[in-house]
C-alpha cells in the first residue's frame, strides 16, 4: 500500500507560528516604547502643529477670523461671530486640548511674554471691555494667535515644557510666522 502524504503546513503549524511572531513583535515594541520626556513633548508639539495647519486651511476656504486661545495646561480654537470669539465644538480634533499632568505651555507673542506687568487690559477689537466674569470669559475666550482668511497669522513662540526623570526641565518649541508656516525649533534661514 502506498500512502503519499501531503506536502505542506497543517492549522495547527500555521498558528502556532503566528503566535510566536506575535508575542515576539510585542515584546520588541515593549522594549522600544519607552519614549523618554522630549519624544512626548515632540509627539504633543506635532499634533498642535497639524491641528493648527488644518484650522489655518479652515480660515482660507471660510473667508472666517479663527484664533487660538493657550492657557498654562490647555489650548483651544475659537472662531468670531457676532462681536464675540465663540470655541470651536463638533470635532474631537478641534475641542480644547489638555496637556498631560506633568506639561505646561509657556507662549510668547512677537518675543513677548504674554501677559507683561505695565500691560493695560485692551481688546483686539473695537467692542468696548466689559468686566467679565472668569465663567464669561470661559465661555468666550479671547485667543492670543490670531489666524486671518489670508493663510496669516499672529508671530508666536509656544513652548510645551516638561521635567525629565532628573528634575531637569525638558522644552520643546513650536514657533509660527506671519505667513502661515510652523516649525519645531526654528526656520532654517534658506526658507
């Protein structure tokens, strides 16, 4: 009797295979994944980088004013309609942005701190101030960068900041221009 038997890998084989490799790509990521202070502060830098890239696009096929409100531990996107800046909503993406526990931001505007001591409290805009209440001025922020229909925007230095594992502290720099363009760190000078 002459039995041929068949050339090949049962289920079994297959799977079992699969699950080595699987385990063994795991493990590998595991050990590569620990992404020390600065990659965090990079990665978070690269996503306010192409969220404001998106809404700048918004500003130029809307004809709309957006800007961008930055707090110590948060920023948002809020657009003007009817005398008032009003934060964008509807999109995950576009909602405020909390920073992790241990991350701050630090911005500066036209090389200025942000909030300077002999600073008189003025709006932007021609609407006369009126004494808002911190829930008012939540619900309406008024945004430090502004994003014009023209791809423009307000000259900015935002500093996302952090400690490493030695109580040094770990910066990461987002700067923008007047014509639209943002970077990590600074422009080269051949752009």
């Amino acid at each position: 009797m002459n039995v041929k038997r068949q050339a090949g890998f049962t289920l079994l084989e297959v799977l079992l295979v699969a699950l080595l490799m699987g385990l063994t790509a795991a493990a590998v990521t595991m050990t590569t994944s620990t992404a020390g202070p600065e990659q965090a502060l990079t990665k978070t830098a690269r996503k306010f980088i192409a969220t404001t890239e998106l809404v700048i696009e918004e500003t130029i096929l809307s004809g709309q004013f957006l800007g961008i409100v930055v707090e110590e531990d948060e920023y948002q996107f809020v657009y003007y309609k009817e005398g008032q800046w009003e934060p964008l909503t509807g999109d995950r993406q576009l909602a405020p942005q909390q920073m992790e526990q241990d991350v701050s931001m630090s911005l500066l505007l036209d090389g200025l701190p942000l909030v300077q001591d002999d600073e008189e409290d003025e709006s932007w805009f021609d609407e006369p101030l009126i004494d808002e209440s911190k829930e008012d001025k939540k619900k309406n922020p008024e945004p430090q960068i502004l994003l014009f229909p023209s791809g423009e925007m307000s000259t900015f230095e935002l500093s996302f900041l952090t400690d490493d594992e030695n109580g040094k502290e770990v910066e990461v720099l987002v700067v923008g221009d007047a014509m639209g363009r943002l970077a990590i760190g600074s422009f080269d000078e051949d752009q």
